[in-house]
C-alpha cells in the first residue's frame, strides 16, 4: 500500500506537470504575439548590438534619433512596422554615411532620408546589417567566457544562498567603495539599485552619472565601471562577486543587450511587472520581455523574476497561490526565450503578517513549495519589506526568521534584510548587522534542511498542497479568459491593467511582411554570423 | 505637569540607549571616542557595552548610559487629532448629510516615487492596521493614479472626476524631494482653482513633520502610522463644515 514519500511535501508529479502544461497554454498565445511585433526599445537594442552607441549634447541616446527619424521617415510607408535594419543599412550601403554613428548625427540633422528597400537592395541591406549585429552577439558570447574563466580561475561563492546585498547611493562613485566593502563583508551578489524615475524613461541615459533618486542610473558606463571594480574585488577576495541591474521598464531589451556586452552577472527581469507596476503596456512588456530573455540566454545571465511584489501589495497568505502561478508563467516564458533552469531566478518573499498564527509555518509551506516544483531553479527568496516598522529590533529578529526559512528550505539567492527597511536606505551598521544575522543562521543551521522533513499530512504539506491547487484553478481560469485578460481584470497584485493602455503603448508595432531584425533572427538560430 | 527623565530600570535612573558607527578602525581610542560622543549627547555616566570594527575603517558602538536632560511635556507641540474620529458607517452618513451625492477622492503617488504602499494602504480596500481603506466606503469614490503620476497629471485628473480630495502619498524620498513636490502640488491647484472651490489637499508619509500643513500650502499633513479611518474621518469632518 505505502508508497515512497515524493520530496518533502509529497506532491504527485502529475499534479505539477498540470500546473505547468496549464501554464504553457496560458503563455503561448503571449508569445505569438509577442512574435507578431516589435517595438523601439527592440530595434533600439538591436543597433546597440550593431555597436551603436553615445548621445546628442542634450543627452538623446543616438538609437533614440536614429530609431525615431526611420519611424518618422517611412510614417506613410508603415513606420516601425518593418524594423530599422533595414532602412537603416540600406542608407549606409547607399554611402549616406560611413558608419552607424555618423549615420545617426545625419539623420538627426535631417540630412539624410530613409526608405524601405526592396529586392537586391534589401537583401544586401539583410546580410550587412546581420553581420554588424552578429559582431555585436560576439562579444556576448565573448564576455560569457570571460566569466566563466574568472570564476574558474578565483573561485564561485563558497556556499548556497548565495548572498545578495544592494547598494543605492544615486552616485555611481559612491556605489563603487560601497559595493567593495559589501563584497569584502561576505556579500556573493551586489545590486545597483535603479533611480526610481528610470523605468519610465524611453532611453537609456549615457555615461557615468552622479544623480539619482533612491539609486543610480542604470547605463552603459556605470555597468562598465561597477564590473571593473568587482573584478578588483573578485581577486581580492579570491570568489568571482556577481552583479546585478534591471532590465525592465521601457527600455528592458536595450538594458539586456548592454548588460550582455559589459558582463553583467544577474538581471531583474519579470514577464508582468512592468505591466502591473509601472503602468506599461501589456503588449510592449511582453514584446520586450521576449527579446531581453534571449539576450539573457545568450549572454548566460541568471535573472530574477519579481513575484515578491504580489505580496507587497496582495495579502500572502490569501495571494500565495498568484506567486506560484506567476512563478510557472515566468517559467514557461524564461525557457521558451531560450533560458535553462540554472538561469531561472525565480522570486518570492517573506512578507506574510507576523500576526498572523502560524505565520512561520505558512512561510515554509510557501517557500517549499517554490523549491520542490522548480528543483533546479536558484530561487531569489526576498526579504519582508511589508511588515517592517519602526521597530528595528522586532525587524531584526523577523529578518533571522527570514533567513532562518531560507536555510531550512534551499533558497539559492537570499536578498539581505535590513532591520531598517522603510526607516533609511541602509546604513553601514544596518548591513553589518544583517550580515551578521545572516552569517549567525547560515553557520548555525545552513545545513538543517537536512533534517528537515516535513510530517506527512501536516501542516505545511496540506498547506502547500492547498496553494498548489488554488494556482491550478487560477490557471485554468487564465486559459479560459487569456492572459491579457486576466491582468486587465487584475488577478495579479490587485491591478487592473487593459491591454489597450499604458505606457509606451505608441511604441510597439505589428510586424509588416517585409519585417527583418537581425538581432531576433541570431538569437533564435544561436547563430554567430 | 511635573518634568520626566527616561525609564531604564528605576524611577528616575534616566537611562537610554545610543548605537552608532564612528569612521575610524577600533582601538581603544576608538572606545575612548565613543564615549566622548556620548558625554557629550548629555550621557554621564556612559556605558560602552559594545565595540564592533567593521572592516578596517568603521567601527559600530553600542553605549548604554543616564541622560541629564529632562523632558517637559507641556512645553511639547504636536498636532492633536482635531476632528472626531468616525466609523466607516458615520463616515458614509456624514457625506450623504452635508453633500447629498458621493465623495471622490483622488489618490497618487507624485513625483519619481514608486512606492505605492502608502497610498495603498490608506486607499485599497485591503486597509491597513486592521482597519478598511477608503474604498470600502460606500459613499466615497476613490480613484487611486498609483504611482510616479506628475503634478499636471494629477491636477488634471482631479478636474476631471471634480474630485473633493486629493490625497497624495510620498514614501522614498532623497534630498526633501517630498517637501518640494508637495510644494509643487499645492501650487499647481491653487493656480488652477477658485479658492473656495480648490478640493482638500492631503499629504501623507513617513518622512512629514505633520505641523508643516502651512507651510507646505496642503489642509492636513499625516505621518507614519496613519489609519485609513483617520483619513475618512478627516475629510468627512471638512467637508462637512464646508458644506454647512
């Protein structure tokens, strides 16, 4: 009669290959529509691949002039319907300008007119423009070595979760000293913080910036130097430390393609939080999101999906099965985009309502869960934020709690609590004393997951199996009405969100027969020329 | 009202407690340094109770020690709750009363602030501190901008649904970034509306010293810990001596 025990909640395989099958029915049409269109922060990604890079005087990105005067140009002719590479290259074959930069100075000065070539001349303009973006995947493929090297050569972090620490000072030349020591203080992770107002910028800002709100800018050149400094920190300390950014907002797939091309480790990269969070549209998110998750492959990226803000706004005990729903859907759309478990970075949190009883065991219910339905995937597990008060001592022992659950249910990413979280961005004592809780868990009960089983029919196995089911019918519900749907109708942290509003909605385009983007074409085939 | 010191253990004992990092590496000049810190705070004696070096430039201190400060609080000014505190029920019937329609109150986060938990907490219908948001309030309309909504935007929104309260929220802020946003806000509505017609301005966050309402050209200032009933209250109070 009695069979084997499956993994520490008992959960029939059956029951998850459901959920997932669900969530890949829920997804597909997601993705064919993703695959019918394009947008500017797409093609703008693909002329930086192309090696495009820079600013005007007042600071417009040159793919930002570039992009909108072939828009502007080929307005009656279909616009952005039909990519930029092609108008694009063929004004460079035409000899209107010797390279992509001098091309973009033209056209912003209006010297220049674009069209939409045919026959010959598109095919020309195809493989030209193949060749330039396929150099610039090189040097992803180059920097992915690159890491791989250096952490062969200085070691990975010494155990799991690996620890991730922010940094947020606005001013990347205090981020640096500051991302050093978190690195020297244990930290496996660093995150630069994004200035809040960045996801709704419709450009990457350029160069090394100073001013920022609540964080720093996220740019090509501020990447760059963090990644030269931790490389300093890596040898020192003789483990490769991980960075980490954003790619998300308006210009996710351009942030993904410059995060390939200076090495940037980890990337925040959610298929729906822009869309609930930020007011973006639902169409220009997944368009975006599809492109930024190849980049991401290719480039070996871990990223980090962003379920834990469900329970910032949702109730976690009440919305714990939307975190598993998100979580699959996240999944379906990672791997579909060409990314591998080890890359699946899947979020959740320990946000329930240290009032609630059981609190504790709820968590562990919720946190096994993500663990045993995603086995191979390094769940980010993220810190309380929602019941954080005042009372720094209160939070300082929720935050062992936290630790505590991350330990005791193999977590593989574990974002440092601060005791002052909501009180000050965290000062260098506040991190010391994370650490030190985190370091006092770790060394104490690292290993108790080992012993760790749950009772058969108890409390955390009823519970998660109870998640389970309620993310099953959530699917269910998703695939009768359509995704799209069911974030206008918002199932997904309390936000309604139509798919014909939003922000950068004027920025997504159906995709014309004619269509080419180099950049689509190399990732899909994993090609280098 | 007599003068009070602080509670440690004794009446009268005085005593608090003080952490803090120097930037110099620990050594017992260090010790020596932190304690003069702590004298100097008005602590005598002062307990050193914990030195910690965190790397090799800073060091965390934990001081223990009796104050020679009294408090008086009757010299204290604070912005007492002036307005009768009123049950969603009272609430609804106060709006029917005195505007015989329904209330609409307008939410946002203004500014680059992202942090919506604010104005979440005082709006949605999930609530805050086991008290119901303003949603739950049949007779009001809330209409919540979310977050990152700039100044224009929430004006014209508020035209719009002739909002009777504005409700704005800043949490994350750098450089008193909420106190000139506010500012900002405030301006915007006095230029765009009649005096008497302007709705009620209400600013909230962890980071307001409430008395500032004056200063900073809004009708009421709420700081941590505010409950959406004391919102709901507040403005059924106003409005109800408006209307009258």
């Amino acid at each position: 009669m009695s069979r084997p025990p499956r993994g520490k909640l008992d959960l029939d395989p059956a029951t998850v290959r459901h959920a997932r099958s669900l969530a890949r029915k829920a997804g597909r049409p997601i993705v064919r529509m993703a695959q019918e269109h394009t947008t500017v922060a797409v093609e703008r990604a693909t002329l930086r691949l192309a090696g495009l890079g820079g600013a005007d005087e007042e600071g417009t990105p040159w793919v930002n002039r570039l992009a909108d005067t072939v828009r502007a140009d080929l307005h009656d002719d279909g616009g952005l319907a039909h990519g930029v590479a092609l108008p694009v290259w063929d004004a460079l074959l035409r000899g209107e300008a010797e390279d992509l930069s001098v091309l973009a100075q033209k056209a912003a000065a209006g010297s220049v007119r674009f069209r939409l070539p045919e026959g010959r001349d598109a095919q020309r303009a195809r493989t030209a423009s193949r060749k330039a973006v396929a150099a610039g995947l090189r040097t992803v493929d180059r920097r992915r070595a690159e890491r791989d090297r250096m952490v062969k050569r200085h070691g990975d972090a010494p155990r799991q979760p690996w620890i991730y620490l922010i940094v947020a000072t606005g001013d990347i030349y205090e981020d640096i000293p500051q991302a050093q020591q978190a690195a020297r203080e244990g930290a496996d992770v660093i995150a630069v913080i994004r200035s809040t107002g960045q996801s709704l910028l419709d450009f990457v800002p350029e160069g090394a910036t100073r001013e920022g709100y609540a964080g720093t800018y996220a740019t090509q050149e501020n990447f760059r130097l963090m990644r030269a400094a931790l490389d300093e920190s890596s040898k020192e300390l003789g483990r490769y430390v991980r960075l980490t950014n954003y790619a998300s907002g308006l210009c996710m797939p351009e942030i993904a393609a410059l995060a390939g091309l200076e090495r940037l480790d980890m990337m925040l990269n959610d298929s729906m939080y822009g869309i609930l969070f930020r007011d973006i549209n639902p169409v220009r998110t997944f368009v975006d999101q599809r492109f930024s998750r190849q980049v991401h492959a290719r480039a070996g990226i871990i990223i980090n999906t962003g379920e834990d803000n469900y329970l910032t706004t949702a109730d976690a005990v009440e919305a714990a099965h939307t975190v598993t729903t998100s979580q699959l859907l996240n999944e379906y759309f990672a791997k579909e985009a060409g990314l591998e478990d080890w890359q699946l970075g899947l979020g959740h949190a320990f946000e329930i309502d240290p009032a609630v009883p059981d609190s504790f065991r709820l968590e562990l219910a919720h946190a096994l869960l993500a663990r045993e339905v995603f086995p191979k995937a390094p769940l980010k597990w993220m810190p309380p934020t929602r019941h954080m008060t005042g009372d720094v001592f209160k939070g300082n022992l929720l935050d062992g709690f936290f630790n505590l659950a991350g330990a005791l249910t193999g977590q593989g990413i574990l974002l440092v609590g601060m005791m002052t979280e909501a009180v000050v961005t965290p000062w260098l004592s506040d991190r010391d004393i994370a650490l030190q809780n985190v370091r006092y868990v770790m060394d104490a009960a690292g290993r108790l997951h080992e012993d760790f089983h749950p009772t058969p029919g108890g409390f955390i196995q009823q519970r998660a199996h109870q998640v389970l089911a309620e993310s099953i019918e959530l699917l269910d519900q998703i695939v009768d009405e359509g995704l799209l749907q069911a974030i206008a109708d918002g199932t997904f942290g309390l936000m309604k969100r139509p798919a014909d509003a939003g922000r950068g909605l004027d920025g997504v385009a159906r995709k014309s027969e004619a269509f080419y983007n180099p950049a689509t074409d190399l990732l899909e085939e994993g090609a280098t020329r | 009202m007599t003068v009070l010191v602080p509670y440690g253990d004794t009446t009268g004992d005085g005593m608090v407690q003080l952490s803090f990092t120097l930037p110099m590496p620990h050594s017992k000049v260090a010790e020596g340094s932190a304690v003069q810190l702590a004298n100097k705070m008005g602590m005598d004696p002062a307990l050193l109770v914990h030195a910690k070096p965190m790397g090799p430039d800073f060091t965390f201190f934990v001081v223990y020690g009796r104050v020679n400060h009294v408090v008086d609080p009757s010299q204290v000014q604070v912005v007492e709750r002036d307005y009768p505190l009123l049950t969603p029920k009272e609430v609804n019937a106060a709006v029917k009363r005195s505007l015989r329609r329904r209330l609409t109150v307008v939410g946002a986060c203004i500014g680059t602030d992202a942090h919506t938990v604010g104005i979440d907490a005082i709006l949605n219908i999930k609530g805050f501190a086991g008290e119901k948001g303003l949603e739950y309030y049949r007779e009001l309309k809330v209409v919540n901008l979310g977050a990152q909504v700039s100044v224009p935007q929430l004006v014209e929104r508020a035209r719009a649904e002739k909002a009777d309260a504005v409700l704005v929220s800043q949490v994350v802020t750098q450089r008193d970034a909420h106190l000139l946003n506010t500012r900002e806000m405030s301006a915007a509505f006095r230029e765009s509306y009649p005096a008497d017609r302007r709705p009620l301005l209400i600013v909230g966050g962890p980071r307001f010293d409430e008395t500032m309402a004056g200063e900073l050209g809004v009708d009421r200032v709420f700081g941590r810990g505010t409950t959406p009933g004391e919102v709901a209250s507040f403005i059924a109070h106003k409005l109800a001596r408006k209307a009258a």
